[in-house]
C-alpha cells in the first residue's frame, strides 16, 4: 500500500451525486471516483435504448434498485433482462448497451473496479455470436 494516509469515512448523499459519463439514453450520476473504483448511479428513461459503450478494463456491477434494465453486449444473441434485486456483472472491455423495455423510468447503483476509462461510448454494435 504505499505511505498514504487513510482516507475519512464519508456519505455522499443524493444532491452531491454529479452527472456523469454521458451514453446517448442514460443518465449516470457519480458519487465518487478513486483511483481504482468509481461508484455511482444509472437512470435509465421509460423506453430508452442507450448507444453501444463499454468500460474500458473495469469490471462493472450492478444492483437494480427499480424497473428493468435490458442488457444486449458482444457475444451473445438477444437480451438478459435484470429487475429489481437483481445483480449484473459487466466484465472489463465487453462492448454492450442497455435499454428500458417499460413505461417507467428504470433505477441502478453501479461500482466500477479497476481505474480504466469510465465509459467508452462507439459508433456500431457489436457482430451477434454465432455457433
């Protein structure tokens, strides 16, 4: 670990997330960024379909707090759907996009491990997988 002195408990509350990391049809909010973990949240619109990204080598999760969050990534045909309760694993580099198939707005909380890019957004969807 290094001479570093401990960081202070803290608690950042709703009003102090910032916007973060824009991808077309989402709405992340920070709370914080470290060198090795960034933490925050995803809203995503009732209907919204986010363009294609990734994160670069960090390994993502995350909780859904409300709604369903639709995943579509590199590698697999279709969509796994996650709603609230459930956790989901993004693994570093793996190109995806998410989307909201309902009529409300869904709600994730999100930790980032590994100090890459936050986001990386690209032009074109991944070639599905075939067998």
């Amino acid at each position: 670990m290094g001479l570093e002195l401990p960081r202070p408990v803290r608690v950042v509350g709703p009003d102090d997330l910032v916007t973060a990391d824009p991808t077309p049809g989402m709405h992340r909010e920070r709370a914080f960024e470290l060198p090795l973990l960034w933490a925050g949240q995803v809203e995503t619109a009732a209907g919204a379909v986010s363009g294609w990204h990734h994160h670069d080598r960090n390994e993502s999760s995350l909780y859904v707090v409300r709604g369903v969050l639709r995943l579509e990534f590199e590698g697999h045909e279709g969509y796994l759907d996650a709603v609230a309760g459930d956790f989901v694993h993004v693994p570093a580099w793996t190109v995806h996009r998410e989307s909201n198939p309902t009529t409300e707005p869904s709600l994730a909380v999100i930790a980032r491990v590994g100090g890459g890019v936050p986001t990386v957004n690209v032009e074109q969807a991944p070639p599905p997988h075939r067998s």
